[in-house]
C-alpha cells in the first residue's frame, strides 16, 4: 500500500468508499499529480468496479487530493447520470462509470 500522510478517513458516502490520503512523494513516485487511495470499497463503487487499493484520481472529471475533497465532490454529483470516475490501478489509468440514485 501506498504511504499515507494523513489519517483522515471518509467512509459511508453515498459510493461506499472509504479513502486515505497519499503524500506527495508517493504521488511522484506513481507518476500522479492527484488521488486518494481506496482503503476499503462496497456499494456503487464496488459495482462499478473499484477495488481496495486502487487510487481515485478524479470523479466527474473534478481532481480529487484528500478525504474531505472527495465528499465534496460526492454531495454535489447529479444524481441518476453515468458519471466518470479515474482510477489508477498498477500501472494503468482506467475510466469507471458511476451512477448515483436519488
């Protein structure tokens, strides 16, 4: 697993991910300049793919840096609409689709 700087957390959001945040230098060894790693994972974004240990770099094509950012990004989605989620995983970049209910 990635090195994780700080311990904040976000876990029952509306995709059912639970993350952690990356320090810089282990962004720069992945050649990423964004994304959190994915601690744990159920519900929409399991369904959609998403594993523990992958890397969320942007959801709805909104960069995404830490916990509290991707809430944010979470509570402001529409809802009902195929929404793209970039993921890192190994060494290839790979585009999910997520679909909110209302």
């Amino acid at each position: 697993p990635a090195t994780v700087t700080e311990a904040t957390e976000t876990s029952s959001n509306a995709l059912g991910l639970t993350v952690s945040a990356l320090d810089r230098d282990t962004k720069r060894s992945l050649g990423l300049e964004h994304g959190v790693q994915v601690d744990a994972v159920e519900g929409v974004a399991r369904a959609a793919g998403i594993r523990a240990g992958d890397i969320v770099i942007t959801l709805n094509n909104l960069d995404v840096d830490t916990a509290e950012e991707l809430d944010q990004v979470i509570e402001s989605l529409p809802r009902n609409r195929a929404l793209p989620i970039l993921v890192a995983r190994g060494d290839s970049q790979s585009f999910f689709t997520i679909r909110l209910a209302d």
